[in-house]
C-alpha cells in the first residue's frame, strides 16, 4: 500500500469495481439461466405461486429497461406518452427504440417484496426458479448502476449485451401469457392481497403479451444474428494499476492500459515520461523484430527515430513524487515482447497490435504533457530571465504560447505512428477473439443469456421477422 500511495501523492487509486463486475458477469448469466429454465417448465406460472411469479417477472423487466437506457443513452421517459404498441414503420426504421418503447410501456405488477423474497423458503422447481430469477436480476441490477458507466461494454460488447436485452424480452413476453391464465385462477385471498380483480390482472398481462415486445425482441435479435457477437462479459475493469501479459490477445488492452493511466497520474515526473515514451521507442525495434512485412518493418523504424528524439529538456518539477504506474506497465508490455521470438504463431499479430496502438498512445502522451505543464507540475526556463543562473516558471500552454521542445517533438512523431498503424492494417485481435482469458474464466458459470434456442420450442406462433432494414444494428445502439 505504501507503494501505491507513493505513485499517486497519498490520494487513492479510486473504488476498485472487481466484485461489481464479477457480480454482473455471474448474475446477468444467472438471469438468462432462470429464464430458461422458466421457459422450458410445463407450467411457469400456477395461482399457487403467483405471487413470486410477479415479483420475478417484475425485477426482470426492471433490469431490461435499466440495461437498455443506458445501453442506449436514453432518458427514461414518460409511460402515458409511450405508444401502445410500436408501430410497424417504427420496428423497420429502428428496432431497438421500439425495443426500448415496449419495455418502458410493459405492465409491472407488484407481488412480494424483494426482501421478502430473499426470505422466502420457495419449493424446488418453479417457485424456485422464479426466486433465484428475483435475486439474479436483484444482483445484476446494483452491481450495474454501481458500476462506472466507462467501464461498461461499448460498441461490439453493447451490441451484444443488446442481443441478450432482446432475446430476455421476448422470453418475458411468452410468460407474460403464463401470468395471465395463473391470474385467472387466483384465489380470494390473493386477490385481496393485491387489491386487483383475477380477470383484472388476467387482461393486464394478456394485452402485455401482445403489446409489441416480443415482435421488437424479435426484431433486435434477429438483426443482432446477422453477423459474430461476442460473447457477454464482464463489465469492463477501470485500469487503475499495471497489469501483467499472460496472452497475446492481451496487447492492444496494455497498450490502453498505458493510456489509461497516463490519464489518471496526477503528478509524472519529465523523466518518467520520456521513459514512457522511450518504451514506445524500444516496442518499435520488437515489432521490425517480430513482423514479416516488410512495410510494417520500414513504418516501425521511422516512428522509432521520431520516439527516440523526445528528450526532457529544458524542464524541471519541484514535485517530490512520480506516478510510475503507466512506465511499469510500458515494462510489463516490454517484458512480454521482447520475450516473444518471432517464430512464435502470434509474432506477426502482437506486431500489428502494437503498431495500431500507436496514434492513440502518441495522443495520450501529449494530452499528459499539456496537462502537466497547465496544473504547473512542470516547469520551464523563464525566458525573460539573463543571469547564468536559470529560475523556472511555469507556463500553461496556449494557442499561441510556444510549447516546450518535449511537446513539439512528440507533435513531430504523429505522423510517423499513423504511418505504422496504416501499414499494420486491420485489427489482429478484435473483440470477438481477445477473449481468450475471459473465456477461461467463464468455465463453470450459467450458460450464456440469449435463450433464442429455448424460444423457439413455446414460439411457434411467433409473427415473421421484417425484412432488412437500412440502418446497421449498431449505430441504433445510440440512437
């Protein structure tokens, strides 16, 4: 601890969400679990347990909303000004909006309390599947508005997390027609426990059945099957500290991770940063070493003289303290790679990862630089001073303030870490293949959410998908 309190002037790294993001991977995987399992049962909802069925279809339909506003971005809107139903032009036009419409509208009524249920002693089979549905969702819910919102899935991740919104909805609209017959069959007792009549709560959750959530379910997933989603997993971990390489899919993530922690050092010596920037420098000579393209060799080789070049001169800090968690994972990325011999299966591909991560690395570098020499943690010669001896000033940087030569060189090697990138081409690891540790750490939990496969033993009657709409599936996710 007194190491990490050192990097960072005394302050904390910040909350660490590693139990917030285990929580979501295992109960949202849970949720999809109970769900199937509901699904595939002879009969999901019987008047004797009606009133945990209510709570467990309640708490998932709370989570879908929740997921799906802030998957999208979207505030929470008012259900009167909701339409009935999503109109036909709406499901063509944009799915996941008519998705999210439906979702807002669906009925939710109230049966035992959460912390009730939680206390409850349900019989095996349906009443606890529809239990463990409260607590899975119940979990996954607070483990997702606890989280960060950054460190939530994005683009590819949120589709995929959108797919599983979309399959879960179509599955609660099925055993919204379950809800509706156990309703009719209630007893008096129950019905003046929830003060609703049996053919009261019957029509809510029969029109609920038709009301346009499982055709825009239907829709969202079928559009989401087009083409490879990742799978689900956990919510993405804010960098807070180094970590170690243990697979070559773990590139493009440290390389990141560098940018990440640039970000959040408060103080970073001149020297520690050119030393992250000389880092670059040596993983250049690994990816000439490593690649067999000639062009990749030749675009590594020119970006690494334009790294080399950065020199902390004419700076200075009064600071007593340096964040080196960003060098130290420049180390650990060094260390990975110079230990990879270029006979290794995965030596052309941690190459392109490295040169791709250039651009972005060399923004990060610079934005630290400016942000140092605004907070006045760096200091630079005054220049109005003529004695042998030199007083450091600080000078916040401006449009039209000379930028110290640390800055302007690394302004100089731009164009050479776009140069490098273009000639990596595309994506050596992308999303759906990085997973290799995640998957790993999957072994052993619930079968993934999408429940498509149980869906279609109780969806016969399902209405035919829509033709191919104009919009691609993932610019909805924003809309």
């Amino acid at each position: 601890m007194a190491n990490e309190s050192s990097t960072t002037g005394g302050r904390p790294l910040g909350p660490g969400p590693a139990m917030n993001a285990q929580q979501w991977s295992e109960s949202w995987h849970a949720v999809g679990h109970h769900v199937a399992r509901l699904l595939a049962a002879k009969e999901p909802g019987t008047p004797k347990h009606l009133e945990l069925t209510l709570a467990g279809h309640g708490a998932l339909i709370r989570l879908l909303r929740e997921v799906h506003r802030d998957l999208t971005a979207r505030p929470q809107r008012e259900r009167e000004r909701l339409p009935a139903a999503p109109s036909i032009e709406l499901l063509e036009r944009n799915p996941v909006r008519a998705l999210g419409d439906a979702l807002e509208r669906h009925t939710v009524s109230g049966g035992i309390a959460v912390s009730n249920v939680m206390a409850t002693r349900a019989a095996p089979g349906t009443s606890a599947a529809w239990q463990s549905l409260v607590k899975a969702a119940t979990v996954a819910g607070h483990a997702w508005r606890s989280a960060d919102p950054e460190s939530r899935p994005q683009q590819h991740q949120a589709w995929s997390v959108m797919a599983d919104v979309a399959a879960l909805s179509q599955a609660a609209a099925l055993l919204d027609l379950d809800i509706s017959h156990a309703a009719s069959r209630m007893s008096s007792a129950l019905q003046e426990r929830l003060a609703v009549s049996p053919a009261e709560l019957s029509d809510r959750y029969a029109t609920a059945a038709v009301e346009g959530l499982r055709a825009a379910g239907e829709r969202v997933l079928s559009m989401a099957q087009q083409g490879p989603l990742p799978d689900v997993g956990p919510l993405r971990q804010p960098v807070t500290r180094p970590a170690p390489l243990r697979h070559p899919a773990h590139v493009p993530d440290a390389q990141a991770a560098i940018a990440e922690l640039l970000a959040r050092a408060n103080v970073i010596s001149p020297r520690d940063f050119v030393l992250a920037v000389h880092a670059q420098a040596r993983l250049m000579q690994h990816v000439a070493r490593l690649t067999d393209d000639p062009a990749v060799a030749d675009a590594a080789k020119s970006h690494l003289d334009a790294l080399s070049r950065v020199v902390p001169r004419a700076l200075a800090t009064v600071e007593p303290r340096s964040d080196t968690r960003a060098l130290l994972q420049s180390q650990a990325v060094l260390s990975f790679v110079s230990a990879m011999p270029p006979s290794h299966k995965h030596a052309g591909e941690v190459a392109a990862a490295l040169a791709r991560s250039q651009p972005a690395l060399v923004d990060a570098l610079e934005r630290t630089a400016l942000r140092q020499l605004g907070s006045g943690s760096w200091l630079v010669p005054n220049p109005n001073e003529r004695a042998t001896s030199v007083l450091w000033v600080v000078r916040a940087p401006s449009a039209t303030a000379e930028v110290p030569d640390v800055v302007m060189r690394l302004r100089d090697t731009r164009h050479t870490a776009h140069g490098v990138e273009a000639a990596a081409g595309h994506n050596p690891f992308p999303a759906g293949e990085a997973g290799a540790a995640l998957t790993l750490a999957r072994i052993g939990q619930p079968p993934r959410a999408i429940v498509v496969s149980r869906l279609t033993q109780r969806a016969l009657d399902r209405p035919s998908s829509p033709g191919s709409v104009a919009v691609r599936a993932a610019g909805m996710l924003g809309r």
